[in-house]
C-alpha cells in the first residue's frame, strides 16, 4: 500500500484513554500498525467525562476550535483537544462540548438510565469528526469507524458529504462489535439526524432505532464491513450475509487480524 495512503479512524473509544472493550483495544492497536506500514493516520474520539485530561495530558488545538455544529435548529461549540499515544508517534484528537461529554458516561447514568439526548451526542461527534477533517484540508482515502455512536458517518459520507472534495473518494469501513443497548433512540433519531441532502427515505435502512438497527443501517451505507466481535447478533450477521460487499469475518487478536485489515484497505482502493 502506497505510503500516502491517509486512513482516519473513528471510534468512541480508545485505550488507554477509556476502561478496556475490544473497541478500545482494537483502536489502539490498529493506528499504530497501520502508521508503521507508512500510512498517515488520524485518529478521533469524543472527549467523555471519564477521560483523565491531566493525567493524559490533553491540550486544546485552538486553531482547530471554533467550529459551531448544527443540529436541527441549534447550534453547538466544538472544542477540538489533542494529545499524545503513549510509546507510539500518534496524536489522538478528542471532541470536547459541555452539553454533550462533560459527564463521566459514555452511555447511561449513574442509575443505569439510557441518556435521552444520545441521540444529540451521536451526531454531533458524527457531524464534528467531518466538520473538523474538512479543517485539516485532509482528504482520507479509508475512513474506519468503531462503535454504534459511528454508526451514521457512514451515512453522512454517501448523502450529506459526498459532493465534498474532502470526502468524494473516501471508502467507508464499519466494524461490528457487540451490542451495549436495547433501548431506541425514538423520534429524536429522525429529527437531529437529516443534514444537507439527506431525506427521511435515507434513514429508512436503519430500520429502527436500537443497536442493532444502526449497524444494520451503517452496514448499508459502508463499502465494506468488519465482524470485530465474537458477540455479533444474529440478526445483524443474517443481515451481513444478504448484502453484496466486502465483508471480513471476525478474527481473533492473535491470528494477524491487523494485516487483514489491510488487505480490506487495498482490496477497496483497488476498485
């Protein structure tokens, strides 16, 4: 693979910044193999509460601050921050917003309540990652996105970005993991998320709106799809198995997962 392949990697979790799951372990993995193979990489994540910004030492990127994210009718500031993976030579880039991330969360509450504005927060994140992208002049040829809190950037890329020279060319890849919820994101789904172009018809292949129908919904939209957990649903690896895409089936960490993934880059930028 070329070395000026650009890969951004999208994920609502990362170790050490998060407690261990296997999207933070595969997150942290995967950026640093993908950089010593001579690719660019950019990697972006929420700034939740949990995360320890003094003892990670996180620091504003002011000159990537500033950006305000629509979502319907409001607006909302975007605080970009940055900081350094250990041992590696990999900066991660954390959204940072005081409606959205201030909490120690990434989910529920404290008394294990399903957030009502997740809704809100997954596309702020999803709408954030582009905005800022676009303000790196940085046009990804992979983008990789982890975590049902990703699950519309697919989307976004193929209907609300896709006429953007920034992502005109981009490949999508989606990775599966297991489910964290059961409950719905409603009304609140169809209402925050439209933007630019996208219609009510485009959200129809999420289905509803519980974990499963937004991996169900991304799965549509990517290029291609990566089982990454063992804990896949049924229903979701049915649905992997009526789709005509690349998909690559999951792997455990010790059988050379990484170089699949790549291979999965090179097949999709071959097309």
């Amino acid at each position: 693979m070329s070395s000026k392949t650009k890969v951004l990697i999208v994920t609502q979790e990362m170790n050490p910044y998060l407690a261990f799951s296997s999207v933070g372990e595969i997150t942290r993995q995967l950026p640093q193999y993908l950089q010593e193979q001579g690719m660019e990489i950019r990697v972006l994540m929420p700034r939740f509460g949990a995360i320890n910004e003094r003892r990670h030492r996180l620091h504003e990127v002011v000159r990537l601050s500033g950006i305000n994210i629509i979502i319907e009718e409001d607006d909302f500031p975007l605080i970009i921050k940055v900081a350094s993976l250990p041992n590696s030579r990999l900066q991660v880039y954390f959204l940072d917003n005081e409606d959205f991330y201030k909490r120690k969360h990434i989910e529920r509450d404290d008394n294990g309540n399903f957030y009502t504005d997740n809704t809100e927060r997954m596309v702020f994140f999803c709408k954030g990652v582009l905005e800022t992208v676009k303000k790196f002049g940085w046009a990804p040829d992979v983008i990789h996105c982890h975590g049902w809190m990703t699950s519309i950037m697919p989307l976004y890329v193929k209907k609300a970005y896709n006429s953007d020279p920034i992502f005109a060319n981009s490949k999508v890849v989606y990775s599966l993991y297991k489910n964290t919820f059961n409950e719905g994101l409603g009304e609140m789904f169809d209402q925050k998320v439209p933007t630019g172009n996208i219609s009510p018809l485009d959200l129809n292949p999420y289905g509803g709106t519980n974990n499963t129908d937004l991996n169900k919904g991304a799965i549509f939209y990517a290029d291609a799809v990566i089982k990454a957990d063992e804990e896949v649903p049924d229903e979701v690896c049915s649905f992997l198995k009526s789709i005509e895409k690349p998909v690559l089936p999951y792997m455990s960490r010790e059988n050379g997962y990484l170089q699949q993934y790549e291979k999965l880059y090179d097949q999709l930028l071959a097309q």
